[in-house]
C-alpha cells in the first residue's frame, strides 16, 4: 500500500519515515561503541615511546625524622608488557634530591602495567627537600602532583644544623663577647639568645633577645657580666642558646673557649663614607699607626656614583690611631671614617677634617694584646703550601674545605680573598716575598714568587 505521499510503508521489507529514526538511532550507540576502544588504542600508541608513567610519589615513612631511613616512590604504570627500568640514580645535594631514571622497553602488548619503583635515600638532616629528575632522565613521564615533589624531614630540636663558627670578644670593646653561627637548617629558634659559663657554672656574658630568629649566618653580641672573672687563656665552658626570651633551653655546646681570633692578625676593614648633606668627590689618604709608626696606609676614593670605599687589611690585636686627609678641598657632604669587622660591627667614627689631621683611636682585640701573636706553626695534616709555576698551591691533606681564604702582603693588605668549597686551591703570587695565608682557622707564613 501507498501513503498519502505515494511511499510504501506497511510492505513486507517497507519502513515508515519515522521507522528511519529509530533505526538509525539505534545504530548510533553501536558505532560509538567500536570507534571508542580505536581512539584510546591509537592515542595509547602514540605515547608508546615513554614507558614509565608516573602518577604519584609517596615518601615513607609519612613523616619522617632525622633518625628514619627515609625512602621514595614512584607509583605509577609501564606501557607495555615488554617495558622495564634499566637504571636509576638519587643524589641528596644539600635540600635537593636529583633522580636520574632511565626507562626502556623491549618491545610487548600494549597495555598498562602498574609499577612501584621504590629509591632508598637513608637518613637525612633536617630540612623541606625538594624532589626533580635531572636531564639523564629518559622514558619516563612525570604528572605527579607538585606538591608531592616535596618532602619535610624533621627531628631532633635543629641544633645539629646549626653551627658554631666562633666564640670571641667583640673587636672593639671588652665589654662584649661575640658568638658567630650558621644555621642550615628550617628551624628558627625564636627570639633567641645565647649564655655563656665558665668551667664552674658561673654565667660570664649573656646575649639580650635581639632578633627574630636565626634564619642563616649571624652575629650575636653578649654583654659581660658585673663582676664575672674572664680567664685570660682557653678555658673549658659551655654556651647555651635559648629561645623564646630565654624560656626555652634549645642547644648546648660544650667546648674550650678562646676568646681570641686566631693569631698573627685578624681582619679590619677600614672604610671611609659619605653620611649627606651634599655630594663628596675625591681621593682620601689613609692609615693607621702604632705607638706613631705606620702600620698600614692606602687611599680611598668617593665619586658622584660611589660614596663609600674601602681597604682589608691584617693586624694583630692591639691600640691603634687611624687618620684620613683628603687630596682635594671638601666639596660637601659629610665624610666620616673608621674601620669594622666582619658582621659589620664598627669602631667609633670620625669626621674628615680637612687637612687637619684629627685621629681616631682604635682599640683592636684589646684583651687578646697580652697573648703571643707569634705565627701558628704549619700542622702538615691541616694545611700545606707548595710553591708553583705562577704562584701557590695551597691543601688540606684531611680532604676538608679550605673554606674563607685570605692572602696578605707584607704590609697585611688583602690580595686575595674567596670562599673555597674544595680542599685545594691555586693562589697567584708573582712577586717574591713574604705572605700571610689564612684559610679557615688556619694562619701560616708563606714564601711566594720564588719559582
């Protein structure tokens, strides 16, 4: 039979218009349900070549401290059956932790393989490490999340990364004592101050809360004590660092306590600066005298761009005079001078008077002027020299770094000065002479350009 429209549609084999519809309908979901597996199996084959796909990284235990063996893992799937970790390499460099991985594949049926790849770092200090994968990483993809590429290790109360530098008298008064740390690790230690006692238990300087923490290198003045006897040579003691106004006892050092900078001489800076009121311009001759006579000179220069100078030298502990005179008349400003130490704690300052020599006195490490400032003699298992072609070669046999380096003249002027984080080092000296070496807390006299 014919419609209206002239169209069979109820003969045998014959469909509706609407029929059509809903057999075409029908078919949709069947094609969808073929075409989905080809389009996964053609998108998986076109990541085929990377054959570790990570998707997380635990690190075990949960929370570790100073005292666990920690551990990392790389939790994710191989890409196919033939897919394997050739190698794997994990370097800690201070609070980061270098991967190298290297995975492969023999070739297999496509399909993913969970796998756990486990790296054993053992303990570590304390300290937030962060985890990545150097360039030697190949075949491996990493869409973990970010912040698991980080990890806390805890532990202890933070005193094992923080490091005692030194216990001395201030530079320039006896009426302190100073404490140098170095703190390499996440704890603060809030509002904290340091105590300083004697072989008895008697208290001989205390530190006055005066910083927030102790974030890195730092310098902490304590004041001496009414009435507190100071042996005059190295004495057994015990220096305590509190927190939280003194409410907290965090670290304890016990140790032979010298007060005094390692002899022949210590590090002055003298420096010369513009503190306003105009603009000062031209060169300043320096120097500083003992008992009259000349120990060390030089000259300073101020220029529209630089309105502070200054020199390093070396001198024993002693009572100084420093003067500075210009070349030039003032052309303004209001340039003082004087000198300080590392940490940049000064002396008293003075006013450039014209060429009125007006001088300014200086007292050097003044409890430590009694002791021998004789050479330490040369220890061949802590430092040796060896003159070469061009200069010195200059070793610590003990495979420890040379750490801060000073070369000085003759005259203690600073020729050299680097921070060596290795165990050796070549120093230039062309011209024969006498020179002071100073590595760490080592001094010698060396005999340079002689080769």
């Amino acid at each position: 039979m014919c419609g209206p429209d002239g169209n069979a549609y109820d003969r045998p084999g014959s469909a509706r218009p609407s029929d059509h519809v809903i057999t075409t309908s029908k078919f949709v979901p069947m094609a969808r349900t073929l075409l989905l597996p080809l389009a996964l199996l053609l998108a998986f084959s076109t990541q085929a070549q990377t054959h570790f796909y990570i998707d997380e990284i635990t690190v075990t235990p949960p929370a570790p401290t100073t005292a666990d063996n920690v551990s990392i893992q790389l939790i994710g799937n191989l890409s196919d059956g033939g897919a394997y970790i050739q190698s794997v390499v994990a370097d800690v460099s201070g609070f980061t932790v270098e991967i190298s991985m290297v995975a492969l594949s023999n070739g297999g049926i496509t399909v993913l393989i969970p796998h756990t790849e486990n790296i054993i770092l053992g303990q570590l200090p304390a300290g937030t490490y962060t985890i990545y994968f150097t360039d030697a990483t190949t075949g491996v993809l990493d869409s973990a999340p970010l912040e698991q590429h980080e990890f806390t290790v805890t532990g202890g109360n933070g005193c094992d990364n923080l490091d005692l530098v030194s216990v001395q008298w201030h530079a320039f008064t006896d009426s302190l004592m100073m404490v140098h740390v170095q703190n390499n690790g996440p704890i603060l230690f809030d509002y904290p101050n340091f105590i300083l006692f004697d072989a008895m238990g008697d208290t001989l300087a205390k530190e006055t809360v005066n910083f927030f923490g102790i974030p890195n290198e730092s310098w902490h003045p304590m004041q001496v004590m009414d009435g507190a006897t100071i042996p005059e040579d190295p004495f057994p003691g015990t220096l305590e660092l509190w927190t939280l106004f003194t409410t907290e006892l965090a670290c304890t050092w016990e140790l032979d306590v010298d007060l005094c900078p390692p002899g022949p001489c210590a590090t002055m800076i003298p420096y010369v600066q513009n503190m306003g009121g105009g603009i000062t311009t031209g060169t300043f001759d320096w120097a500083l005298y003992e008992d009259g006579d000349e120990v060390a000179s030089g000259q300073f220069e101020l220029t529209n761009a630089a309105q502070y100078d200054s020199d390093t030298i070396c001198l024993p502990p002693g009572r100084y005079d420093m003067n500075v005179v210009p070349n030039q008349p003032l052309t303004g400003g209001q340039p003082m001078y004087g000198v300080y130490v590392q940490g940049f704690f000064s002396s008293a300052t003075q006013e450039v008077y014209g060429q009125l020599p007006v001088l300014l006195p200086i007292d050097f490490y003044l409890p430590c002027t009694d002791i021998s400032t004789g050479l330490i003699e040369q220890a061949p298992s802590t430092l040796t020299t060896t003159p070469v072609p061009g200069g010195l070669m200059v070793h610590r046999p003990d495979g420890a770094p040379l750490g801060a380096l000073w070369l000085f003249d003759a005259q203690g002027r600073l020729l050299v000065s680097e921070q060596v984080p290795t165990d050796r080092l070549f120093v230039p000296v062309t011209t024969p002479g006498v020179y002071l070496l100073r590595a760490g807390q080592h001094v010698v006299k060396v005999l340079g350009g002689v080769w």
